[in-house]
C-alpha cells in the first residue's frame, strides 16, 4: 500500500480530505510534518506522479537557476524542487484565475490552515494590498498571491517556503548599494494606484531617463542576491521583491510637470522588470483607479490597458484624449 493510502485512504477519491497546516516548524500534511527542504519522492508517494513537470535550465549568462517545478492539476497543489529533488516551495491555489498556465487547473479542496487558523484569518486583506501579502512564521514564510480588483480582492494562491539566509554582502562590491532606498529630498508624488505609478515610472525612467538609476531587474536581482530567477524561465507574475523597491521609490513633484502621455503596451519596460516574462495577456497591470491624475497637469494623452468606457468618457472630460489600447 503506498504511503497516499495510508495517509488518505484507498484511493485519490478522498483527495479532498488532505488537511495542511502552516507553522513555524514547516508543514504538516495529514499530521505529518515537513521542513524546508524535504524529499519530493515523499509527496510523489503520496500524491502519485504529477500531472505537469518543468525540469530547471541553467542560463549560461547569470548564475540564476529556475527551480523545477511539477504540478497536481487535481489536487491544486503545484511545487518547486531544487536539483537534488529536493521541495523549496509549496503553492496551494484556492481559487480560479485567468493568466497562470502554470498553475493547477483545480482549486484545492482540502483544508489548509496557518496554525489551526482558516487563512482569511491570519490575512487581512485590504483594498490597499497590491498582488501579494506575506506574513512570517520564524523562518517559514506564506505568501498570499490576492486577484487585483479593488472590490471583492481575495486571495487565489498561497506559496509557503523558507527562504535562505542571504550572505553577508562584500562592502567592496561594485555597485552593492546602487537600488538602496534613497529618501528624496523634495516633496514626493502620494500615489493612491500602483499601477498607475509603474505607469508613471515608465515615462520617468525608460522614455526620459529623470529616475536614476534606471533599473534593471536582473543586475537588483544579482546585486541582492536574490535567488530563483533567470533571463529565460519562468518570471511570468511580478517578482516580490521588485514590486516593493518600486511601492517604496520616492517620485519628486518637481516631475509632475513632465508628463505629458502615458503609454500602455505589453512591452513597456517597467513591466518587462517587474515580471520579465509577463505574457500580457491578464488583467496585472490594469489602471483600477484614475485618482492620481490629479498631480500631473501636463497629461493630455493616454493609451490604456483595458478600461471602462465611462472612465475613457471621464477622463475625456477632464481634457485627456484617452482610449483603449
């Protein structure tokens, strides 16, 4: 009898009974604990073979390795194994959304928990909240990847791994504080939109070439040592650690005046860093709000993700030629 039955009974028809709790001490799946990194041969055994595998490619110009992945489209569990098939991360999606191939095609059905505590317990979500939220338990870390509308916003996966302590950086590295976080010393933009700040960002950085440094996703990756990522796997949601250096950059009002335009496309570049292989054919980087007009008198012009038409119609209204892209 393999481990699966003896754990979840005869057979994968009581899938749903897979009950996971989340603790500082790792996982417990059925009762049976986890830490990071533990045997994917173990999960195999009890889940049987997954239905999709992605085995990891070694990019020839960066030391960055995509970790391979496999997935339980049934069971709605997917995970990231290293190369001595080992499991770093574990992601439970709990609902549907359009854009993530790579996801399971199920939701899950069993019970997950933080600590005995149902997940909407331990995360309160907020309209405020951008794509993701994580809380830390000692070392294990959950993050909850939330649906961007404003109104209804809910949590569609949650990816629990235990991230590895970073070295210490060589003081004497070539540019190892170039993306610290700088305090401006002017009177900054309050931005109510993200979205519509990456936008902004776009125009600042890459078409007039004001923000310094302009950034580039793999040398802030290289420079933070941040791991999992390469030019060419995977990086199709926004990396969390980019999208937090872009909600904390500092946008000085003294640039307000230079919008003129803002230029949607799937090939912006602000969006090429923040999620490099980003298909553009979700909802990710859609302008929910239109408040923050309001500080750039010069804009006239506008070309859109998509967008409501009585928005179009009201920022028509306020003297912006608007439209769709």
């Amino acid at each position: 009898m393999r481990l699966f039955d003896k754990l979840f009974g005869k057979s994968r028809e009581n899938e749903n009974q897979i009950k996971i709790d989340i603790s500082q001490n790792g996982i417990s799946i059925n009762q049976q604990q986890f830490d990071f990194p533990f045997s994917l041969s173990i999960l195999e055994q009890m889940f049987g073979k997954p239905e999709r595998i992605w085995e990891a490619n070694l990019n020839k110009q960066t030391d960055y390795i995509k970790s391979s992945k496999c997935v339980w489209d049934n069971l709605g569990i997917s995970v990231h194994y290293n190369k001595k098939n080992e499991v770093i991360e574990l992601n439970v999606r709990l609902s549907q959304q359009d854009g993530y191939k790579n996801s399971p095609e199920k939701t899950f059905q069993g019970e997950l928990t933080i600590n005995g505590s149902k997940i909407d317990e331990a995360f309160i979500i907020t309209v405020d909240d951008y794509l993701f939220k994580t809380i830390k338990l000692g070392e294990i870390e959950v993050t909850a990847s939330l649906t961007k509308q404003v109104e209804n916003k809910h949590i569609w996966n949650i990816c629990i791994d235990k991230p590895t302590p970073k070295p210490k950086k060589n003081s004497n590295k070539k540019n190892s504080n170039k993306y610290k976080f700088k305090k401006i010393s002017g009177e900054k933009i309050e931005f109510k939109n993200f979205n519509f700040k990456l936008a902004i960002i776009e125009e600042l950085m890459y078409t007039k070439e004001l923000l310094i440094p302009k950034f580039n996703v793999y040398e802030f990756l290289e420079i933070n040592e941040i791991k999992g990522y390469s030019v060419i796997e995977g990086v199709y949601e926004p990396i969390p650690e980019v999208v937090e250096y872009f909600k904390e950059l500092e946008i000085d009002k003294i640039f307000a005046e230079q919008i003129t335009e803002i230029y949607q496309y799937g090939g912006n570049n602000i969006y090429m860093n923040v999620a490099p292989q980003w298909s553009g054919e979700d909802d990710t980087f859609d302008i929910e709000s239109y408040e923050d007009v309001k500080h750039f008198p010069n804009l006239k012009k506008m070309r859109l993700f998509n967008t409501n038409p009585k928005v179009i119609n009201e920022l028509k209204a306020k003297g912006i030629d608007a439209e769709e892209l």
